[in-house]
C-alpha cells in the first residue's frame, strides 16, 4: 500500500509502554520539581541541562541588556541562600526548604528587622492559609518573603534577621532549542516556559511532555520540521521572536503547552488567526479523544501566544492546557505541587498533541479517479461482503473521501464534515488509493502561513 506520509511520530508513541511512559514522564518532573527556576540564573541552566540529555537541545545565552523589540534583557539573577531567622537564631522560613518562599528576583538583603519593618515584605494567602504563594518582581528592585497565612498571623512581635544571598547583575538569558528537520522546511513549533520555581502543573508539565514530543519525534520519520522552545516566558518568547524574525515565515503550526498535568478536561485556545490548520486539527482530535474538553477563542493574554499571535507575527499557535491558569485555586501557590499532577493525565495530554500532529503531518488532498456516479466498491473487494451486512465506520469513510475527493477538500475536512476520525478516513483514502480510485494531490499547505492584513 502507498503511504506518501509517514505515520511515524503516532505509530511510535503506539509501541511505547504506556504505564512505563508516564511513570517517566512523572518522574522527571519530579526531579526537576526542587529547582529555583527564574526568567533567568542557574536553575533555568540546571533544567535545560536536564532536558539536553533526552534530546538534542541547543542552549542559547542573551546578554543582559540586548533590546529585543520593545523589551531588554534583564539582570541576571542568581541566589544561593534565603532566610528570614526569629529572636533565637532559627531559620522560620527557609528557602532551602522550598524555593517559593523567596520572592523571585529578590535584590540581595542582610539585615535585622522588627515584625512591623518585615510585614511589607511578607506575602500570603488569607482564604487558603496553609499555602505559599508564588510572588515574582522581576522589573522592579525589591525583596520579599512569600509563606503560608496561618504562619504569618502566629508571628510574634519580635526582631527577625533577613538574609537573602542572592546576585542581580550583567549576565545571561538563557533558553533551550531542539531543531529536528523534517523532508520538508515548514515547522511546527511547540513552546513551553521553563521559568518557575516548584510549581508543577504551571510549568513542569509543559515541558515534561514537550520533551517526550521532542524524543518521539527525534526517533520518527517527519514530514514536518519540528523546533521546540523551552524558553523563560515573556521575555524568553519575545528573545527568540526577535533573534529569530526571519525565520518565522516557516513556522505553519505551534502550540504553547502549559498546565497539561492536572486532573481537569482539555482546553484549547485557537490561534488570532482562528482556523489554522493547528485549530482545526486540535478542535477534531479533542471531539474523537473520549475527555471533557472545551475549544476557546483567541485572547491576547495567557502565556506565550501572546507574543507569537502579536499583529506583526500573527503565528498559527495556539494553546493547550487542562484547567485554564488563573482558574483553579492551586494555580502559582505551593499546592500546585507533585500530588496535583498525575502521571495519566501527562501521558495523555501527550497522546493528544501526537494525535494531533498525525493529523498535521498526514493530512492530504486527493481527486477521485471516478466522480460519475460511484465506483463499483464490491468488485475491488472494498464493500461490505454480503448484501445486508451493516454498513461499518470504514464503509462509510470510503463513501465520504469518494464523495468529497474533489481536490478542494483535504481529509481534515473531511473528518469535520461526516464526524468520522481523520485515522479512519486516512485509511480508507490509503485503500482507496491503493485501489486506484484516487489520486493524491501535492501538499497545499506550503508557503506562506500569515493571513489577512495586521
Ligand atoms: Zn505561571
């Protein structure tokens, strides 16, 4: 049978283990979970480093001060110890402890304060008093201490000593790049941030399963190109969008991964540009996948779309999550910790991107050979074997490519349109061709990706 695309990625993911998988998955979001990760320093560094031994990852350093369109570089930062000590020398928080408990940026600090001098400096969560917020001051010169509420109130009014070692000067940003080619240039680019602390789900995640993407692919026959960002958000996507403006023209599909470990239903968040071949594709896996999952419009706010759907860009990427951030209580809090991601739940958020790009990288346009009246299936064997048997799933996918090959529909919409799943209609088309019913036409989707004016 003629197969002109691979299904390579899917079908490696298929001979995978799948309790074996996610147990992998887990565990090394587990490991990189103690890391004081910020927008930039060693913990950014450490986990990069983490990731290169999976993958081909390239680390990329951009010196503090670089302008990257209406941005600059930061300060590095860098910390080594954090405390805040009581009247009788004992640590009371301790960011060796966890690494929320140290604002992230915090300018370095050595001094003695009274509870009423400190209080300005301390963040906690009223309504959720056992839980440490996750506070940042990345472009403000600051200091603070984040820990849980029931703490904070049974402060008593004394003397605390502050010491946060930490370093603030000229140094690098640094993000992680994994370019795999494809037989074709045009890219498919997934990015994830890699830039906070011990949170899981808002982070780990992401890349956890972005990395087990890059592995499948790294192993896969592709027809796409694939590059994956693991990049500090923000500022690490307006960095690489800056130092890489030329390129961005390849780039045909994207996702921004995030929050993809939790135990809530999927969401998608389209494109600007709305129906992308990445939106329509995300939209027909989620209808076939068998989990509660909503489709969102675009909204110029969330994670690192923002920056690829900006106007000048107007990238085709869009943004996969479970529970949406700023939407479940655990979000940039302590309890979004190892126990509230699940191994499953991250071994299929990766089966929903593969799937998803079977149907990116397989998706083709055919012409039917006969469009008068309907080829005779029964005398090439590809009809039901006796009259009155039930008409299956792939009879049925057979009758949709013949009716709609007219080479003005691709099987994407095909799927769309009978509510058949892209596999089952891929394998009726591949019959079909086989047979010599139909006739593949050369991929459409090459070119320029960018539609409409900005
Ligand atoms: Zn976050």
């Amino acid at each position: 049978m003629q197969t002109p695309m691979s299904p390579a990625i899917l079908q490696s993911f298929l001979k995978a283990d799948l309790a074996e998988l996610s147990g992998k998955l887990y565990q090394f979001a587990a490991d990189l979970y103690p890391i004081c990760r910020s927008i930039t320093g060693n913990g950014i560094r450490q986990t990069l480093k983490e990731i290169q031994k999976r993958i081909p990852l390239e680390i990329h350093e951009v010196p503090s001060g670089t302008d990257v369109f209406d941005w600059t570089i930061p300060k590095e930062w860098n910390v080594r110890d954090a405390y805040i000590k009581d009247s009788t020398g004992k640590r009371i928080v301790d960011f060796q402890a966890n690494s929320l408990h140290l604002e992230s940026y915090s300018v370095p600090v050595q001094k003695t304060l009274s509870l009423a001098e400190l209080q300005p400096h301390l963040h906690s969560i009223p309504d959720r008093s056992d839980w440490i917020p996750y506070r940042t001051t990345y472009y403000k010169d600051d200091w603070g201490f984040c820990l849980s509420h029931n703490q904070r109130k049974a402060l008593p009014d004394s003397q605390y000593e502050v010491c946060i070692d930490s370093t603030l000067i000229d140094g690098h940003l640094t993000y992680g790049e994994c370019y795999l080619a494809g037989s074709c240039e045009d890219e498919v680019l997934i990015s994830v941030h890699v830039c906070h602390p011990s949170l899981a789900n808002d982070n780990l995640s992401g890349l956890t399963v972005a990395a087990a993407l890059a592995e499948l692919a790294n192993q896969s026959d592709r027809r796409y190109s694939y590059r994956f960002l693991f990049i500090p958000g923000t500022i690490g996507a307006i960095s690489w969008l800056a130092i890489n403006r030329d390129r961005t023209s390849k780039i045909h599909n994207g996702l921004v991964l995030t929050c993809v470990g939790d135990r809530g239903g999927f969401h998608y968040k389209k494109s600007r540009q709305g129906d992308a071949n990445i939106d329509r594709a995300m939209a027909h896996v989620l209808r076939h996948c068998g989990e509660s999952s909503e489709v969102l419009d675009f909204s110029p706010y969330g994670y690192d779309e923002r920056q690829y759907c900006s106007p000048g860009f107007n990238l085709p990427i869009g943004c996969l999550m479970r529970s949406v951030w700023g939407t479940f209580p655990e979000y940039h809090t302590s309890a979004d910790n190892l126990d509230f991601i699940d191994p499953d739940q991250l071994v299929r958020s990766l089966r929903l991107c593969i799937q998803a790009f079977d149907v990116i990288e397989r998706n083709q346009t055919y012409v039917n050979r006969y469009p008068y009246c309907e080829p005779q299936l029964g005398k090439r064997n590809l009809y039901r074997s006796s009259g009155g048997e039930a008409i299956d799933e792939q009879i049925h996918a057979r009758l949709w490519v013949l009716n709609l090959c007219d080479g003005r529909h691709s099987l994407l919409e095909i799927a769309e349109r009978s509510g058949l799943p892209f596999s089952t209609l891929r394998t009726a088309a591949d019959m079909l061709e086989a047979a010599g019913l139909l006739q593949a036409l050369p991929a459409k989707d090459s070119g320029d990706h960018r539609k409409g004016s900005i």
